[in-house]
C-alpha cells in the first residue's frame, strides 16, 4: 500500500472520530424537554389550543 493511502485513511478515520466528539457536545448541549414528553400529551394540548382558536 503506498503512503498515501495509509496518510488517507488515517485522515479519514481521525475525522469520523472528531466528526462523533462534535455531534456528542452538540447533543448535550440540546434541550430535551420537548422530546420527553409524551405523545398524548402533545396531542392533548395541541387539542385544545386548536378549539382555543376556534372560540
């Protein structure tokens, strides 16, 4: 395998890793109060903010 190669794929893997690092302190820096919730309850209150509306 010629230098290159190994240069390559070293470049590429050292990229994939800081590529995951980065999404990892993205992702703990998001807000997930609006993905616990429960679907139910989103559709309740999505409900009633559409008969609100109405009214």
């Amino acid at each position: 395998m010629q230098t290159w190669h190994v240069i390559l794929i070293i470049v590429l893997v050292l990229a994939v890793i800081w590529s995951n690092i980065a999404l990892l302190k993205y992702s703990a820096k998001m807000d997930l109060k609006k993905f616990n919730q429960d679907p139910i309850e989103k559709a309740k209150q999505q409900d009633s903010k559409s008969d609100e509306k109405e009214s």
